[in-house]
C-alpha cells in the first residue's frame, strides 16, 4: 500500500480533540411566515433553551438573511457559541450558507447542524400545537447531534499536474492536446510503434468529405509540437499505483528496433514480409515498416509483434545486422489516466455470409482499403477483377439476436447498434456512384441510421441516385451464397425484402461488402490493473450515462472515445475533449478536494477481524495492515480517505463497532433518536 | 446611468444541462462564469422531461442536483430571466455582452418562495411548463423544483389587484421594478441556447394543431410526470384514460415539406420510453409506433428498443399521410403500412401522439455573429476534431445549439465545449495565460469550503 | 391548550437517504401535501450503516416504526441497496425474538420527486400503528403472547 498523506492526519481528527465545553447556539427561522405561520416559533426557542448546552436559543424572520446570519456570527464572536443549530427550510437550499456563515465567525463548517422545518414540518401539517411539538423534536435532535460533532477537514491531496493518456488515436490524441492546452502535462502512450489508429485507414470521412489523414495529421502535428505532451510509441501499461491525483505508472516500451539513420536502409534490406495490418490482411508488408507513406514519427520500427523470439538478422550492405527487441520500462507519476483505447472492427466467423469462404465477400475497412489500392478509372476493378454489381450488408456484427445470431466466445451476442455503418456505408455508396456511374449498389438494411447532423443528406442523395434499397427484418438476416448461375455473377444475397412484400429476392454481386460493427478493442490487461468495469457490451462502463458520462466508477480515471461505445470521430473527439475537461478538473489545482464523509477507524477497538474489508464494496478503500500495537504485531483496518466513498457499509460490518462514518457517527443517530422519544421540555403552547 | 458591469473569465448563454454543464466544468477549474437564462428559472426542455432513456432515471432526480450545483458554485454567476441583446469585441479582445435583466417584479434577495402570494392571486394563466395543461397563477414559482426559487410576476395578466403585495410576509413584491441594464465581459463565450420542439401547427396533414387527443411528446412528459397536471396519463378532451394509443414518428423530422430533412435524432427514443411508461400506468393500453427506421443507436439504445418489444410495444413501418378524427374526436391515422404490401389502411386511435422534432430557435448571427449551416444550427466548420468550435473564434457551441442531440451526446458536448473554451481563455487571457482566475505551476488555490 | 404528554402518541422514525428519500420528502413539502406529525425524519448517506441491534435499540428507545427510505437500485453506493436489504433482512427474526411486530419496519425505495409513495408509506405505517399500538407493549409482553404472523 502506498502512503496516503493525509489520510494519517484525517484518521486522528477523531472525536473529541480537545475537552472544550460545548455551548450552543439554536436558531429557528420563521421563513417570513412559511414555518412561523403554523409553528410556534417563539415556544421552540424557549423549549430550546431549556435544554443542556443550549446557550442562545433565537428567532428571526428569516435565518439566511444577511441580518440572520449577522447574529449567528455574533453569537459565535460574542457569547461563545461554538456549535451551530439552525432549523429554517430544507438543507439542501441552505445548509451550505450556514456552514459559510460559522466557518467566516472562524468556526469550522462542520460544527453546523441544519434541520428542515419547513418542507418536512409547517408544509406538511396543520396542526398548530402538533407541528410545534414537532419543531422542538426535531430540533431537539438536531442539538443532540451538535454535541456530538467534532470539526472535520476536507480531505486535500496533493495532485500531479501531468495525465497519461493511453492511446494514440483520434480521442487519444484530442484528450492529450487538450489536456496539455490547459497547462498541464501529459503522457501520451500507444501500444503500436506509430499514431492516428484506425483513422489513419480511412480516406473521404463523413459529414465533410475531409481527407482523413489530413485531418489526422494535423491534430498529430499539434501533439508532436507540444512542449508539454511526451510521445512513447510501442508501449503499454504495464503497472500502476496510488489513487486520484497520484497514480504512479509503469509504462513498458518496445524498442524502435532499428537506429533512425540507417531504419530506412534496413527497411529496404528487410525480406521478412508478413500480413499488412494497416490493410487488414489484404497485403503483405515488411517486419521492418512504417505504417503508411507520411506516418507519425516517420521513422521505420521493427514490427515485433510478428518475431516472437524478439531476434531479427538481415543483410545491409553485404553486412550481416542482428536486431533486437530490449523493452524498458518507463515510472511516472500522474494524478489522471484517460482510457482511449479505441475499438476494432467486427471479425465476421468463417462463412458468416460468406466471410473468409467465398473471395467475393470483404469487410467495409477492407473495401475502404481495397478501394483506394484500386486502379482510377470508369470501372470499380476489385483483385482485378471488374465489378458491376456490389451489394452492401447493414448490421454485421451489430443488433445480433439471440438464437439468430451466433454468440461471440463470451457467450454474448452484439446485441447493440454500432452507430457509425450506415452513415460509413451510403458515404461510401454514394463515392462509388460518382466515380463509377454505370455501377449497379445494392443496400440491404434492416434500419438506416443516419441519425447525425449531415447524415441524412447520404441517405437522400443514395435514394435519389439509384441505390437499390433492400429491407430485411432482424430475426430473418439475409443470406450470401455462391451464385448457381456464374455467369450473371459469383454471388448472391438471399433475402425477404419487407419494402417489396415481403418477397424473396435474389441479388447478384460482384463484391459484398459486409457493413462490419465496433468492438472494443480488448484491453483485459488494463481492466485488471487500473479495476475499471466493462459492461456485457464489453465496452468499459461509465459511472452514468448522464451524471458523469465520461468518468469510470474508479477516482481519475477517465474514458475517452471508442474505448466507452461505437461513436464517430466527431463523438470521439468530443467525447475526449469532455475527458480532457474532467482532468483539468481533478488536477489544474494542484490539489483534489475530497468530501470529509469517510469512515475511520477507532485502532483501540479494532480487532483485526476484516470484516470491513470483506464488506467494502471500493478498491482499497479499507485495508488490514499489520502494525505494532502494546510491543505486539497486530493486523488493524486502516482506511484510506482517497479510496472511501463514505456509504457506511464497514460500520455496520464490524463486530467491535470500531469503525464509523465521520460526519455521520452511529452515535450521533443514537443521540438524535433518544432526542425524539424523550419528553419535551415544558413550554406552555397556545392554541 | 452606466449599466453594472460583471467581469469573468465565460459567458456561458442557457440554463439548460447544456449550458448548466458547461457552466460546471468551466467553474469546476477555477474560473469565473456567468450563466444567463432567458427563462426566470434554469433547468431547460430537461426539468420538464419524466423520466429519462435508456436508464429511465427520474428526471428530475437528474437534473435538480445540477441546477443545484450551479446555484451554490461560488464561481458561476446566475443571471435569470435575462435577454442578450448585443455581444462585440472589445480593444483588448474580451466580448461584452449587453445584457437586460428584465423585472420580476418580486425582490429575489428577499423572496423565499413561500407561495403565500400564489395563493392571493386571483389571476389563473395557462401554464407552459405544463404545456398549458396546468394551471399558474399572475404571480408564481416557475415550477417546485426551480432555480432560483423565487416568484415573479407575469405583469402583462396581472390586473394590479395588490393582493400579493398585502399578503407577502417579507414585502418583496415591487410593481416598480424596472428591466436592469447589465454588461458582462468575458474572454469566451459558450453557446447553449438549445432548441425548440416542432411547433404543434406546423403540418396541416397531422391536424395543425387542432385536434384535441393529437398531442406533441412533450405533453405527454408531463402527463407522465408525477408533478404533471393530471398526474396520470388522461387524453386532453374528455378526461378518459386512452386505450388506444399511437406514435407517429418523424413528425417534424426527415419532411421536406416543412423544410426539415435532418433527423431529430432523439424521438425514436423518447417514443419507445413513454411508450413503456404508459405501459406501466395503463398496463392495458395498446401501444402502436408508426415508422420509418427506428434509430435506436446510442449505448444501450438497442437493448431498450429490444425491450419495448418484449413488452408487448407494437412497432409498424408505416408512412402516416393524414391525420383526422370522428364525432367522439377519436384521431383516425391514415397509414401506408409497408411491411403489409404498402396497403393504405385507416386506424382508430383514442389518442395519437406526435413524436415531434428539433429545430433551431432562434436565429444566433444576428446577436453572436457565429455562422448557421442549412439546418439552421450554429454551424461548426471543424466539426470533426473540434466539433465545439464556430466560426468566430472565442465563441464555443453546446449541445444542442449545434444541431439535435439527445441529453447524453448534450452533456457529453457540453464538456468539450467547456475544454474549448478553457483552452481558449489559458491561451488569450488578461496575462497571456489563463484569464482572471489563472492557476500557475505550483500554486495551490485554497478552496472555499462551501 | 396547555402543556401535555406526547407520550399516547405512537412515534416513527424516518430515516431517508440524502439522494432518495429525504430530498423526497421535501418534494412533499414542496407540494403542501399533509401528512401525520409523528413523523421524524433523519438524513443518511446510506442505511448500509446500521447494524442490525440498532434497529431493536430504536424500538426499546420507544421507536414504534422505522421507516427506511432508500433510494432503491438508484443507490449512489456500490451493493448499498443490496447490502441494506441484507441487513433488514436479518433484523426481522431479531424482531420475532422480542415480540416486536415485524410490520414496524419497512424498507422502501423512493425517489426525489417520489411524493405519493411518500405519502401511501405514512399513511399505511399510521394505520399499522394505530391496529397494533405502541411498540413498549409488545416488548414488555416479549415474544410468547406476540407472534407476527408476517
């Protein structure tokens, strides 16, 4: 376990500091009228004052006043006030300006206790006598907790002003450079030996028609330019530490392989040739790469990946070289990590619609690839082959059915919408129409979603320009076998089309691109060290979709893009620059500010039984760490304030009633319960 | 007299999550900004909303932890009830924006919402939060969850009775009051002004607003929630429970007829959720959604069409040409029913609710001098790396001031705007680095503790 | 109308987590629904906290029914719903030991804007209350003469 700073000091802020004689002062409000008008205020205050350490019991038109507030300071300066009662409307309307008003009389904030006698007392009753009674119940009680209440600090750590950023795609570099336009520092890792992931293998994106890797690469120019972001290619993460704010990583990096001034020279001496990932498979590439012409950095790297031994000899020059793989590893200290691990395109199964069977079947980022290694000209010529019918089929690997579809190995089928194909695949339609007038496309789709600003405009412009549309229904996906008749053409999608009656049709293609879907890209490693959750999506889990839609349920870790769910780079970016937003948040004050509401631990009465532990639903929020107690080796609960979410569950949990909830002690609601069920001071109360 | 001047770091205009957000995530670093609302209480079309998709969280349970955050975040500045009439550059490159406060007739500092003058006032209006199903009186809280919890008064229905003014505890009611004058400067600006639901006459085949159980999905909001008029689902002539009833889907959106090709993006949603929480209310009402794609796309969006389904919702792809209604002023739906051979058919309903679209409100050129794209939304030239970005540099865009979006993709947006807008103000700030509240290396600001 | 004991009136005790059932009852006061006075309500993070004994310490402090009103699987806190329910669960047969009618405590999720349930739960726990009177009775009587059915 690391130390927690602070947390030390938090943890012997416990009861009762100093023995200073507690003297209260209890305050209840009329609400012009809202609480006076059905309790007896006047009769509370002088129930009040009757009780033990109650030594100003006031009145006033309206406690939150500046007027009201003046007394509660001058009581505090004055008379020696050192716990504050206040009874007026509910707290979350005003319990913060109390705890202003005592903190600025030079008290500290927690030596406030406000009570809702107007939502939950003079508004919900009408009984005069009886909602007097009441009042002084329920203020009795708040008095009982004020004896209780011992001064509390909000829990500061110090918080590094440097993020990691894991990824170096579109949301990972977002995430970086608006993090780093913040003024903070940042860590930028991508587990491949070069930037932009799979933007970098598209070309005309959607809504603009912007060459994707210009975009790409001005967004890498900015990152690469960035004084305050360091780059580390070919690394993971391998290890991680501490909590929110101070988070010590290890990052584990692949070596380049190859020193930059010869790596071009031993890229052409390279003969080792393996599948070319940036065209999923389609071609082969040298070990010895760059990712595509104009890749960032520039410089050529050792695919290791592909040599397991980590060995590679080549001839330069008639000069035998042998290279090597030597990792390193690399410490850092940040108070953030941003999770933009992206996503990888949906594998179809051999023979799902022909995938992997029959030649003519490709996947979309295949096609994309496909098409921009096709010959320019009025004919679309696919592996030389010219191509006059081309189907598209919507939904590969995304809405799949249970007992339609076959499930992925996690037993789970993709039963989510990927969001992103149907706007991809009318673009790409839509391209294909213009460059090659006399093509015949086939669309068969189960829904169009072309739900984005710009979007629609594809699926009008597709439907005016002789995009043939087919519709199937979800439980009945279509079929693609080899044609019978290969003359018409090699293949054909068999499908009940719901535009035309339900009627069987048969459509002949040429080439069928499968509109493939978005899986996460798996990161198991990463789940396991940094203890964020995925969901059954497999996507990792946000904290909520609308509360806190870009933070995982573990402090200072945050998600960015692909990595949450299927978005498009536009959502992507957005999305990493809300992450960045979060971490300029957490960390641009130097310090994170927790709430004091954590449990703590009383070490006289621990036992060492770990129940807590076993009980504590947060990573490391509560630990049993030997330590000498009386010359003695015990094991004790220890908690640690950063990791605590204060929801109370260990003090229910102990055995020995060693642990509590600062701010909200068991004893504190014992007290306030025998403050309601004990008699009420004598007060005569009209009528 | 020179109007007050408020100096901060961000304008953010609109109170709705969008803005209330940004508003965070801006103050949430430190810096200075001013909220301005044009309505008298922050919290948007979201405060209106039931309950929530995918998670079917209550609304409200959402959204007041938030307008609350904002009210007591003691570096955000709230200014409700307020118009922007002008926004220039100043010499040294900040943005002034002229800003009337108009009155309230009620003094906020010392009005505690008691409602004693709600309960004098004799004057009973249409309420909108309600869409007019409910009732408000000439002086009132805008609604029971509002921020700031404070009554004012609709002066053009009052009639000047002086009742409010006799019966309030604090004497806050002022008929003097006068709009106020405001200037706020600010280094960025962030543009939340959402948007506006499909007006309820804007297509003549649907009824143009004229027929009584033909209802746009924001009443139904209401109906659904449980601080709705009713508080229970009821068909607005006659008071019955519906047994029958159907959402026409696209109403406003994908409709070249009404100069809106785009798609609204959240109405197949909210459809298949009131649709299930009709399902809960009136476990025996049948449910029909008429079509033409259902775009169930987000996370876990799916998943909740799926389930719709399994819960007995009916879903047709069908093209609604008209809408009528008989003597019991029951809708009749005239419907292409595509899955059936494109057969026209008609359908009795006892209530048919339009699953109404977004569109632009208002015109920004004019005051922001920001460019709008063909949809009319604030245009965003680099929509796809910085897709908060507008044309004019220092003013930002979020949520659905760019073009529809649903409250997950607002919040989401809204923090990007707020990463824009920060990044903008470390960069063009007073000292050349980070606006009026800069944090520098190794400084450690003290936080209030409120 | 003087002075006079309170003590014929039978007490219940609310507790209401800060995100569900308190902000809840605000929303009550909010709407100027009328409900009974013997009603107490008291904040918590989340009920998770209290040990089983401190729920029969309320009842032998003169406690005659304990309202738990959580915010349900909206719970902002990991297994706090289930972690709640598990304890309530095991308070029952502590109950049955003493006597003490298991019907005076009730776990129910409500919402912010959950004002009817709200109202439903204290209208039902007062009908409870006056069937089965005060808790003290049934203590002192102990567990052969009493025997919840529920």
């Amino acid at each position: 376990m690391p130390e927690k700073h602070d947390s030390k000091a938090a943890a012997k802020a416990k009861s009762s500091p100093k023995e200073e004689e507690v003297r209260i002062g209890a305050y209840t409000c009329y609400c012009g009228g809202n609480i006076s008008d059905v309790v007896y205020c006047e009769k509370v205050a002088e129930a009040l004052a009757k009780l033990p350490n109650v030594v100003v019991s006031r009145t006033d038109m309206s406690m939150c006043s500046d007027a009201g507030q003046a007394k509660i300071e001058e009581d505090i300066r004055e008379h020696g006030v050192n716990r504050v009662v206040v009874g007026a409307c509910a707290p979350s309307l005003h319990e913060q300006t109390f705890r202003g008003t005592v903190q600025r009389a030079g008290l500290n904030p927690f030596f406030y206790h406000h009570v809702g006698l107007r939502e939950q007392d003079s508004w919900v009753h009408h009984d005069r006598v009886a909602a007097t009674k009441k009042a002084i119940r329920l203020m009795s009680a708040g008095i009982a907790k004020a004896r209780l209440l011992e001064p509390l600090e909000h829990i500061r750590l110090s918080a590094e002003k440097h993020a990691l950023v894991i990824g170096g795609g579109i949301a990972g570099l977002r995430a970086a450079r608006d993090i780093s336009r913040r003024g903070l520092k940042v860590t930028l890792i991508e587990r491949s030996p070069f930037l932009g992931g799979h933007m970098a293998q598209l070309e005309s994106i959607f809504p603009t028609e912007e060459d994707a890797r210009t975009v790409l690469h001005g967004l890498i120019e900015e990152v690469a330019a960035d004084p305050n972001i360091t780059l580390y290619t070919s690394s993971e993460l391998t290890g991680v530490r501490g909590y929110v704010g101070d988070y010590q990583v290890q990052i584990t990096q692949q070596s380049r392989g190859v020193d930059e001034d010869v790596a071009e020279e031993a890229m052409a001496a390279c003969t080792l040739e393996v599948p070319d990932d940036y065209n999923y498979g389609l071609t082969q590439r040298k070990v010895i790469y760059k990712a595509y012409p104009g890749c960032y950095p520039p410089t050529p790297a050792v695919d290791w990946k592909n040599i397991p031994d980590g060995k590679l000899e080549l001839k330069m020059n008639g000069k035998k070289i042998k290279l090597e793989n030597k990792p390193k590893t690399i410490d850092v200290k940040v108070g953030a990590i941003v999770i933009a691990t992206g996503f990888t395109p949906y594998e179809p199964r051999k023979g799902e619609y022909g995938y992997g069977e029959l030649p003519e079947v490709v996947t979309m980022p295949q096609f994309i690839r496909l098409l921009a290694m096709a010959p320019k000209g009025e004919e679309l010529v696919i592996n030389e082959k010219p191509v006059r019918n081309i189907g598209f089929i919507h939904c590969v690997g995304s809405r799949q059915i249970d007992d339609v579809h076959e499930p992925q190995p996690d037993g789970e089928v993709n039963n989510y919408c990927s969001r992103v194909c149907c706007t991809a695949t009318l673009h790409l339609a839509n391209d294909l129409r213009h460059r090659f007038p006399d093509l015949n496309i086939f669309d068969v789709y189960e829904d169009i979603r072309t739900y984005g600003r710009g979007h629609e405009d594809y699926y009008i412009e597709a439907s005016e320009n002789r995009v043939v549309f087919l519709r199937f229904h979800g439980e009945e996906p279509p079929e693609v076998v080899a044609s019978p008749d290969d003359d018409v053409s090699p293949v054909q999608i068999k499908l009940k089309d719901y535009l035309t009656w339900g009627e069987e049709v048969e459509v002949p293609a040429d080439l069928i691109v499968l509109a493939v879907g978005i899986m996460p890209n798996p990161v198991d490693d990463l789940i396991n060290l940094l203890k964020v959750s995925p969901g059954t999506d497999r996507f990792l889990l946000e904290v909520h979709p609308k509360l806190r839609p870009v933070e995982t349920a573990v402090p200072g870790i945050v998600l960015a893009g692909t990595a949450q769910g299927p978005m498009t780079i536009q959502e992507s970016c957005a999305a990493a620059s809300a992450a960045a937003a979060k971490v300029s948040v957490l960390l641009s004050q130097g310090l994170v500010e927790l709430e004091p509401y954590v449990a703590r631990v009383d070490l006289d009465l621990c036992k060492g039984s770990g129940e807590c532990v076993e009980v504590c639903a947060y990573e490391d929020a509560i630990t049993l760490e030997s330590m000498t107690i009386g010359g003695k080796e015990v094991k004790r609960a220890v908690v640690s304030p950063a990791n605590c979410a204060g929801c109370g569950a260990c003090v229910s949990a102990c055995p020995n009633r060693a642990i509590d909830l600062q701010g909200w002690t068991l004893g504190q609601y014992q007290s306030m319960i025998e403050a309601i069920v004990a008699e009420i001071p004598a007060v005569e109360i009209e009528s | 007299m020179a109007p007050r001047t408020i100096k901060v770091d961000a304008l953010v205009v609109g109170g709705g999550i969008a803005g209330m957000q940004s508003a965070l995530d801006l103050a949430d670093q430190g810096y200075q900004v001013a909220l301005v609302e044009k309505q008298p209480s922050i919290g948007g079309k979201m405060i209106e909303l039931s309950k929530v998709f995918p998670t079917l969280d209550c609304c409200s349970c959402i959204t007041t932890p938030k307008m609350s955050a904002v009210a007591h975040n003691s570096n955000i500045q709230l200014f409700t009830y307020c118009d922007i009439q002008s926004v220039d550059k100043q010499g040294d490159g900040r943005f002034v924006a002229q800003v009337i406060q108009k009155p309230r007739y009620v003094d906020i500092e010392t009005c505690t919402a008691c409602r004693q003058c709600e309960y004098a006032c004799p004057i009973d209006l249409p309420h909108p939060f309600d869409q007019n199903l409910g009732v408000h009186r000439a002086i009132y809280v805008p609604f029971s969850t509002a921020v700031p919890q404070k009554a004012l008064i609709d002066i053009d229905n009052c009639i000047l009775c002086g009742k409010c003014e006799r019966v309030c505890p604090v004497g806050c009611v002022d008929f003097t009051q006068q709009p106020e004058e405001l200037a706020i400067e600010a280094t960025a600006i962030v543009l939340a002004t959402g948007f506006e639901i499909t007006p309820t006459d804007a297509k003549a085949e649907y009824g143009g607003g004229k027929l009584l159980n033909v209802v746009n999905a924001l009443t139904v909001e209401r109906l659904l929630a449980p601080t709705g008029p009713y508080g229970h689902v009821l068909r607005p002539s006659d008071g019955k429970e519906p047994d029958s009833i159907a959402y026409i889907q696209c109403a406003g959106s994908r409709d070249k007829s009404l100069g809106v090709e785009y798609c609204s993006r959240i109405c197949c949603m909210y459809a298949i959720k009131q649709s299930m929480l009709i399902s809960g209310a009136l476990p025996l009402a049948d449910i029909a959604i008429y079509y033409m794609d259902i775009r169930t796309f987000g996370k876990g969006y799916d998943q909740f069409y799926q389930t719709a389904k399994a819960m007995g919702v009916q879903f047709i792809k069908g093209k609604v040409a008209k809408i009528t209604e008989d003597e019991n002023q029951n809708p009749i739906v005239r419907v292409e029913l595509i899955d059936e051979g494109s057969q026209v058919v008609e359908r009795q309903h006892d209530m048919v609710v339009l699953s109404v679209g977004m569109v632009s409100k208002y015109d920004p050129r004019t005051i922001y001098d920001v460019n709008v794209a063909g949809d009319g939304f604030v245009d965003t030239p680099l929509t796809n790396v910085s897709p908060c970005v507008t044309s004019r540099p220092g003013v930002f865009v979020s949520g659905s001031a760019a073009g529809p979006m649903d409250i997950v993709d607002s919040i989401v947006m809204a923090g990007a705007a707020a990463a824009e807008a920060a990044a903008y103000i470390q960069a063009t700030g007073p000292n050349g680095h980070g606006g009026g509240r800069s944090i520098a290396a190794g400084e450690e600001k003290e936080l209030a503790h409120a | 109308m003087g002075q006079e004991s309170n003590a014929g009136e039978p007490k219940v005790l609310i507790l209401a987590t800060l995100s569900g059932g308190y902000a809840g009852a605000d929303s009550v006061g909010q709407a100027h629904a009328e409900y009974a006075t013997n009603t107490y309500i008291l904040p918590v993070v989340c009920p998770a906290m209290f040990p089983e004994e401190f729920y029969i310490e309320s009842f032998e402090r003169g406690i005659d029914a304990i309202l738990v009103m959580f915010s349900g699987t909206d719970c902002p806190y990991k297994g706090g719903a289930e972690r709640t329910a598990q304890i309530i669960n095991k308070v029952y047969p502590m109950m049955k030991e003493r006597g003490i009618d298991t019907r005076r405590l009730r776990l129910v999720a409500i919402c912010t804007v959950c004002t009817k349930p709200f109202l439903k739960e204290v209208t039902q726990v007062n009908e409870l209350l006056d069937e089965i009177g005060h808790v003290a009775a049934e203590i002192a009587a102990g567990p052969s003469v009493q025997a919840p059915a529920s």
